[in-house]
C-alpha cells in the first residue's frame, strides 16, 4: 500500500518529479562538495581531474583549488536544494490552493494567522449571522456558527416537512459565508428553481444539504461536515439540535401562535417563545464549542425567531451562562416589525435574559452610524425604528454598552460586514487588557474604521 502511494507521485503530468530530480542533484553535489573539502579517497579521481586541470592552467599543483572547488558546490547545491524544495511545494500547494493565482507564502502566512485566531462561537441564524460571518472569517478560523433549525417557511419548510429534518435554509447561508471564496459556489447555492413545477422555489443549497443527509443516512453533522470540506469553509456550522423542533410564541393577550414563520405577523406582542419539543436535545458539539469558546456572541438578527429559540435547547444557555467568555451581544440597526415593534436596546437584552437566566451577556455592542434621514423614514413606515441605546439602564443590569459605527452608506439598514468584524475584533483585544467602554468607543472612532 505504501509503495503504491509513494509511486504515485511519479505519475506523468504532476510536475513533481523534475523538482525531485533537481532536489536529489543537489544533495549530490552537497556530498561530493564536502568530500572534497574534507578530501574522502574515494573521491581521489575527483581530484586528480580538479588538480590535473589546476596544473595545465598554473604549470603547478594548487591544493587551495580543491577547497575553492567544493566551497563552490556546496553553495550550488544549496541553491538546488532550496529550489528543488520550493518548487516541490508550490507543486503540491496549488494543486489544493482556491486561487491558483494565490502567492504559496501568502496562503501559507494567512492560515497561520487565522488558526492563531480566538476561539469565537456565535449563536443565530438568519441573514444578520451570516453578514457577522463574513466579516469574522477573515480574522480566525477558529469559528463556531451554533445555528437556530426551526425555520418552516420557504424551500427549508418544505424540505423539513416532507424529510422529516431540520430546516437547511440558515445552515446553507452559513457555509457560504465561511467558505474561503465566495463566488460560483454562493451564486449556485443560493439559486432558486423558478417556474411552475416541485423545485419552484427550492434554493440548490437546500437541496444539495438534504441530498448529503440522506446519504450520511440522515447524520446532518456528516452532512456539513461534507458540504464544509467542498466549499473550503473556515470554521464549522453546527445546528443547535437536530431534532424536529417547532417553535410557538405567546403573545401578550395570550394567544399562542405556532410555527416561527407565523410569530412576525401575529400583529400583537410577544410575551414568551417556547419550543416542542421543550429543551430539545443539544449537538454535543454546540456544547464542547462554548465550553472552548474565548468568546460567545449573540446576534445579531431576529430577536424571537433566530436568536433565542437557540437558548431554548436543552442545556445551552446553562453552558453559555457558565462560561468564562466574553459574551457580547450585537444589537440590530433597526427593531423589526412584528417582533421587536416599540423595543428599546435594553428591553432586547432583557427578553434574551427572561428566556436565558443572567449571566448570558455581559456586554452589548450597538451602532451609534448616522442612518440617512430619508430610510428611517422609509422603514417607519413598516413599523421599524432606529435601535435607541438606552446605556444607562443597561448599566443598572451590569452590562456595558459599547457604541460603534457599523454601517456603511451602501446598505445603512444593516451591519457592513468588514466593519463588524474588525470593530469586534478590537473589543475582544480590548477586553484582555480591561480597557473601560469610554476608551474603547473613543478608540473605535478612528478614521480606519
């Protein structure tokens, strides 16, 4: 077996064996080098030819030759070894490399960096987790994406239905927005069948991620662990459970509606949200991640509906309460209607809190950018808001508030994901060295961000 894989990298076309070649030339120039310098006798016909020559040039026999001789190659075939090696390298790199334009080194420096990265957990779903996702990617690769699975509207109802699953359609925008390249493989993804017919409005991706469970015989962990892989994703995906969950919400006059695409236009106030099962049973690996966690986000993205039907699972709040991590939440631009209509910053922390026990954040990330006058106007009327900060009594809660500009003028109604990340990165820096909230934000508001 072993001979069989050492013997298929001379297989023609692989463009290794020349580098090979070279490599081994140079280390026989190396040993005929230093034999010369140390004068082996076995190499003595070597220098009767070096000194045979030396004479016919200099009418006299010159030793010192010798040693120039081999001084010589050794330094020739230090520079073969080292190309020999380099070229082996890139050889086998580029054949796994995303871009093949991509500079060896340049990989090579990134991974170290990424992997020397803080261990982050973020818990979620919807599309505000995968814009975070986005921008963390390019600062760790030591991500952990805990996902909400209760989704029924759309291609992921649908599919949850008839397979009897968990829903795909969050897990499915978070593997693209940790794969190394975003490009063909999001555009493919993300592709929606139209027409009139069973695929109209089923997303590839969602497809493609229950075709895999089915063939895993329905292990949805082998089925990421899969799709991760294809798509070179920085990090892993995990479901906060894997079994068949549905989420119910109780509105404030005590009507329970049912089925989380439903809760947005109940038209009334949420009181609670529970799941049924009650306390589903948690991914082992979704504990072990916060366990490890150096720190734990929450958000941002749909109060009731993707942040904490999470908490909900068995188990989970309890380890995240119990962590030694930072846990920050990331508070949304804008309130949503249906869900958080009328809703303060601290009343988001204080609904997560009810749901979760204290101690499940202990530190709130807001966006203090300036929004045009002429979108807040155009979301007022659908009932959405501008998050308004109300630090003070947040501080009465034992949570610090840490304000920041997280937009950009392009899309101001959600977080730009560049931004996000390298503010958050910043404040998880910040944190080891206890730097005060005041100076943080005073820090956050250079020109570079």
């Amino acid at each position: 077996m072993l001979r069989k894989r050492w013997f298929r990298w001379l297989i023609p076309g692989l463009n290794i064996k020349r580098w090979l070649a070279l490599y081994s030339l140079g280390v026989g120039l190396l040993i005929i080098g230093i034999s010369l310098l140390f004068n082996y006798q076995w190499l003595s016909y070597i220098e009767d030819i070096v000194l045979a020559y030396s004479y016919s040039l200099t009418g006299y026999y010159n030793y010192n030759v010798l040693i120039l001789v081999g001084t010589i190659l050794i330094v020739i075939a230090a520079l073969l070894i080292l190309l020999g090696t380099s070229k082996v390298i890139k050889t086998i790199i580029r054949a796994v490399l995303p871009d093949p334009s991509s500079k060896v080194s340049d990989i090579i420096f990134q991974n170290i960096r990424l992997d020397k990265g803080p261990k982050i957990v973020v818990i979620g779903g919807g599309t505000g987790l995968s814009n975070l996702l986005r921008g963390l990617k390019d600062h760790t690769s030591n991500l952990s994406a805990i996902v909400t699975v209760a989704d029924d509207g759309g291609s992921s109802g649908r599919l949850r239905e008839d397979f009897k699953m968990i829903a795909p359609g969050d897990l499915r925008n978070c593997l693209v927005a940790l794969a190394e390249q975003e490009g063909v493989m999001e555009n493919l993804f993300r592709y929606r069948f139209d027409g009139d017919n069973e695929l109209s409005g089923h997303s590839f991706g969602n497809l493609f991620i229950t075709a895999l469970a089915q063939v895993y015989d329905g292990d949805v962990e082998e089925a990421l662990e899969a799709a991760s892989k294809l798509l070179r994703v920085r990090g892993r995906v995990i479901p906060s459970s894997t079994e068949f969950i549905q989420l119910s919400a109780e509105l404030v006059d005590g009507t329970i509606v049912n089925g989380e695409s439903n809760i947005p236009h109940s038209g009334q106030a949420i009181k609670r949200v529970f799941s049924t099962p009650a306390l589903p049973k948690p991914e082992g690996a979704a504990l072990q991640a916060i366990d490890e966690a150096d720190v734990i986000i929450l958000g941002p993205g749909s109060l009731y509906t993707s942040i904490i039907p999470n908490l909900l699972t068995d188990k989970i709040a309890d380890h995240v309460r119990a962590s030694k991590a930072n846990k920050i939440y990331i508070a949304n631009v804008m309130t949503q209607p249906g869900e958080t209509l009328g809703y303060s910053l601290a009343d988001h922390v204080q609904a997560i809190i009810d749901h979760s026990g204290v101690g499940i954040v202990d530190t709130v990330l807001a966006n203090d950018g300036p929004l045009p006058i002429q979108m807040v106007e155009q979301y007022s009327a659908v009932g959405s808001e501008p998050m308004a900060i109300d630090s003070k009594r947040l501080q009465e809660m034992g949570i610090r508030t840490v304000r920041a500009t997280l937009i950009s003028q392009e899309k101001p109604a959600v977080h730009d994901p560049e931004r996000l990340g390298k503010v958050l990165m910043d404040i998880i820096y910040a944190m080891k060295s206890d730097m005060e909230p005041r100076v943080l934000e005073y820090y956050l508001r250079r020109a570079d961000h």
